[in-house]
C-alpha cells in the first residue's frame, strides 16, 4: 500500500532534489504525496504541478490531521526542524528530516525522547552517505587499505549559489541562522565521523561578525588521527578530501559522486566505484542502483527510510547519528576564534577581531 506521505517546506530542496525521486515512487505507488505544507502557496503551488492529488496546507498542525501521514519530510529551514518534527510524532507520523538535524543537542535530545515514545523512525537527510565515492572511501578505510591512519584534510570552498528561496539561512544564529558550519559543516562532519569515529574540534575559527560565517577553519582530533576541514561560502577550494595512512593516500572529490583515487603523490590510481543501493521494498532489496546524480542520491535516501518503515532496517544517518554531528558543532563553537584574515592591514584585523561574535 502507498505509503502518505507530506513535504513540508516545499522551497529550493524539496523543487530541486526531492521532486523528480518522489514523483518516480508516487509513480511507482510505493508513497502518494498527500499534502504539501508552506505558508508560502507560490512554493506549494510548483510542488503541486508534479503531485496533482496532494492538497495545500499552510500549517503542519492542519495537514497532520486532515492529510493524516505516515510521513512527513521536513525542508524547512533548520530553526523549525524541531518544532516541525515533534508536532509530526504526535500525530504518528515517521519523519525524514533535512540536515541540519536542529540549532543545538538540546533540540536534538528532544527529538530523539518523541521518535523513541511515538516508536516512529527518525531519519536526517545526509545526501552524501549515498555518494558511492565517499561510501567506497570508507569501505576502504575502515577495511585497512590505507594502512594505520595519520591524517586527514577535507577542504570545500566555492562561491555560494544555492537558489534558496527565503533568507532563513543568513540571519544570525541566535536568530535561527545556519552559515556555512550548519550547512557543508553537517555533511562534512557526519562523513568524517563515520570514517573515523567520534571527533572533538580542537581549534574552531570563523569569520561571522555581526551575521553567520562564511569561511571556516577546524582543528579536529579522532582516535587514530588527526585532521583539518576548512569550509567557505566565499572562498574557492580544492573541493577534496584526502586521508593518508602509513602505506597510502586516498583522495575524494567531494562534488563528485564517483572520482577516489589511492596510491602516493605522484601515483595515484582512480578506484573503480561500485557501491550500489537498494532501490525497492523487498526483503531481498533485488533492485539497486550506483547514484550518480543528487535526485538519485535522495532517491536511495527516501528508500532507505521507506525500508527502515517496511522492514525495521535503519537508516543510514538516524536520530542519534545526527545528533552527534550537532553535539560536534556545538563543541567547535565553545572554542571558537576570530579566523585571521591576513589580506586585510593590520588595523582592520584588529577591529574584525573585536566584532567576532566570541568577543561580545
Ligand atoms: N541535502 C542537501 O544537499 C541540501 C541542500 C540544500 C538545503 N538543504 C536543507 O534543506 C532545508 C531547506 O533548505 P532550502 O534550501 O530548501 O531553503 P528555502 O529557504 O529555499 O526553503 C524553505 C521553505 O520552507 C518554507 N517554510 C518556511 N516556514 C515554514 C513553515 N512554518 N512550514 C512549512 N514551510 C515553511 C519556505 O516558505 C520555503 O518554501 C534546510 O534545512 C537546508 O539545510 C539540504
């Protein structure tokens, strides 16, 4: 039977990342989209042209009672996330929601007691982990194909444009902002900590003042090795991931789905990359699929959790995953430092400095 399903926050991801896989499973009736919830009936209104039966609503509340879901996708913007996903448990609902998972591990703990007191299933979208590339990454990590692990270094960096349809994200976080530590920051940190097990940030800089940041810096230690990430809005980067071990290196395009390279400086060898995902509701998962697209991505990603509904399977990033990339942010914030800004003269890095946030 279909499962009813809900979009809620029908803005840049749900039109450009969630639209064409839930329409192939509509299609497929494996789910029925049966509402679409945004107090914005422009956004809900282009939904609507690929999902004729669904009905709009401009509140969660309403859609909950008269759509009646099995599940509710929360796209909204991430101050809502908790809010959105405690109101869908107490109607029963399962829920996916976008990364990040909420602002802060207090949201986190509190959305984690409703999935456990509702028994419903709590997923965090987290794309990448159906990226083959950074899934054969880990394999081959965690399976010793580097040798004992030293270090690492993820760097991702271009210029920002990302069509969002509202200004949520870059407002202040104490007004519920989310810059680029909250956005590539959670995909970032959720991968690495499933590579290389729970983190602690060492060293944290940015460069918000009065607003959120737009560049980056992190110090990160794991058990085995140690790293740094660095993220900009703003800056172009290498867009890589490279980890060295004691008999090789491996690195990862990170806006690639499908380039990882290992050997030595010099002597790289590309990997032949074959991780594949189940694309149906079978025990057997019979038909599965190699992403190589974001809307196949997010296809693997709503099957997993329409698996983890059916069969009991658990979702590649659940509650408690998505929670530890949050209480890792969190730690980074409460050593955070003015990032030096060394093209600016000396006087005018010294009144940055005074304005960054960590100095109020
Ligand atoms: N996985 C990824 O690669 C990826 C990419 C982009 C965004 N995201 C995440 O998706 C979420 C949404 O991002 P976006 O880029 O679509 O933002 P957006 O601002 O374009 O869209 C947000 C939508 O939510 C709607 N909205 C606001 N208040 C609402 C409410 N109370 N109820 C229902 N809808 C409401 C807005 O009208 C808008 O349509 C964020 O958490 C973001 O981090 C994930």
């Amino acid at each position: 039977m279909s499962i009813r399903t809900i979009v809620v926050g029908c803005g840049a991801v749900a039109q450009r990342l969630y639209r064409k896989p839930l329409a192939r499973l509509a299609k497929q009736r494996v789910l029925e989209v049966v509402g679409l919830v945004d107090p914005a009936a422009d956004h809900a209104r282009e939904m609507a042209t690929s999902f004729a039966g669904a009905r709009h609503f401009t509140s969660l509340e309403e859609a909950c009672k008269q759509a009646r879901p099995q599940l509710t996708l929360i796209l909204t913007p991430p101050a809502l996330h908790c809010a959105q996903t405690l109101t869908a448990f107490e109607h029963g609902s399962h829920v996916l929601c976008e990364k990040p998972m909420a602002n802060s591990t207090a949201e986190c703990q509190r959305m984690n007691e409703a999935a456990a007191s509702a028994q419903r299933v709590l997923a965090i979208g987290m794309i990448r982990r159906f990226f083959p590339a950074f899934a054969k990454l880990r394999t081959l990590v965690q399976g010793g194909a580097l040798g004992r692990l030293q270090s690492f270094e993820y760097r991702e960096g271009h210029k920002f444009e990302w069509a969002v349809t509202t200004p949520a994200a870059f407002k202040p976080r104490s007004q519920g902002g989310a810059g680029v530590l909250f956005d590539i920051g959670t995909h970032a940190l959720d991968f690495l900590q499933s590579v290389f097990g729970s983190m602690t940030a060492a060293t944290y800089a940015d460069d918000a003042a009065g607003g959120i940041e737009a560049t980056v810096a992190m110090g990160l230690r794991a058990q085995d090795c140690q790293g740094e990430m660095h993220l900009s809005w703003d800056v172009p980067q290498v867009n890589e991931l490279r980890v060295v071990g004691s008999s090789a290196e491996a690195v990862l395009r990170v806006d690639r789905f499908d380039q990882l390279a290992i050997g030595r400086p010099g002597a790289f060898v590309p990997q032949v990359i074959d991780e594949s995902f189940p694309v149906d509701l079978h025990q057997d998962a019979a038909r599965r699929i190699v992403p190589l697209s974001y809307p196949d991505a997010v296809l693997c990603q709503l099957v997993q959790v329409l698996r983890a509904i059916e069969l009991g399977e658990k979702p590649a990033v659940d509650g408690q995953g998505g929670a530890a990339c949050i209480a890792l942010l969190e730690q980074a914030l409460s050593v955070a430092a003015p990032l030096p800004e060394p093209w600016l003269a000396s006087r005018e890095q010294a009144a940055a400095a005074r304005l960054h946030w960590s100095n109020r």
